[in-house]
C-alpha cells in the first residue's frame, strides 16, 4: 500500500509538468502552400545530346587486304605441302605404321596440319575485327566478305586433309 501511494505521488509532480510541453496551434507551421511554392518555374528544356560516335572506327581497309594477302600467301604455301604430300600418302596406302612410307606420309600430314593453322589463325584475326566491329555497331560488309573467302581457304584444306586421310587409310 505504501509502494501503491508513493507511485502516485511521485507521478504527480509529472502530471503538472506535463501541460508546460503543450503550447498553442499558432506555432505550427501551415500545411497551406506557400507564395515560394507557388512561383512557376520557367526552366529551359535541355537540348538533346547529340548523336553517339562509334567507339572504334570501321575497319581499315589496308588492315583487311593484308590479312587476305596473309591467307592467301599462307594457302599456297598449303597447295604446296599438299602436292607434296599427295605421293606420300599415295605410297603409305595399306602400309604399316612401322614402315619408312608411312612415317614419312605422317610428316607431311603433319605439315599440311601445320599450314592449315596458319590460314586459320588469319582466320581467327579476322573474327576479332568483325567481333570489334558489331560491337561498335558498325558492320563491314568488306570485312564479312574477307571472313567468307579466308573461311572457304580454310575449307578447302579441311577437305584436301580428309581427302589424303583417307587414301593413306587411316
């Protein structure tokens, strides 16, 4: 009981403090709108940007020509080793993998793989340009072109390759 009268008098001296906090509704502001916020704005439209340049500049040309000269000059090195191969391979027909006709038929496939590369490497390059080049979004009709012809080079060694495959019977 005692607790219960010292809670209530010790809450008392609260109760009176508590109106000084409170004031009157002049002090707060209006949620009226006020002159500032009625001003109108009179802001210039901002012009538009101006159109966006290619991040690369298309293909050079020059840079084109020599990759084809690069393949084509790596192609008749292939036509080449091709000619080349072509008795070996004729001479390893139905041999065994131990004779001196084989081996050297072996070496000349080797070599005719190794030609290939190159023209695929031109070919690789040229992949490169174009995949700069739809990423800029500026495609070269002269560059698909040169990754056409470079990539039927490529074709016709694959072929010439199978082709003397299957006449050593491998």
């Amino acid at each position: 009981m005692m607790n219960a009268k010292l809670k209530y008098f010790a809450t008392l001296p609260l109760i009176a403090v508590l109106p000084a906090c409170a004031s009157s509704n002049d002090r707060y502001p209006s949620l009226a709108i006020r002159p500032f916020e009625r001003a109108v704005t009179t802001a210039t439209p901002v012009p538009p940007p101006a159109p966006a340049v290619p991040i690369r500049p298309a293909t050079d040309p020059a840079r084109i020509s020599a990759l084809r000269d690069r393949a084509n000059a790596a192609h008749a090195a292939f036509l080449a080793s091709e000619s080349a191969a072509q008795p070996l391979a004729r001479a390893a027909a139905g041999r065994s993998a131990e004779t001196n006709a084989r081996a050297a038929a072996l070496v000349a496939m080797a070599d005719l793989s190794s030609q290939r590369g190159a023209t695929s490497a031109v070919l690789a390059d040229l992949d490169l340009l174009a995949a700069a080049a739809s990423t800029a979004l500026a495609p070269d009709p002269s560059l698909s072109a040169a990754q056409a012809e470079v990539a039927a080079l490529v074709a016709r060694e694959d072929a010439a390759i199978a082709r003397l495959w299957e006449v050593m019977g491998s």
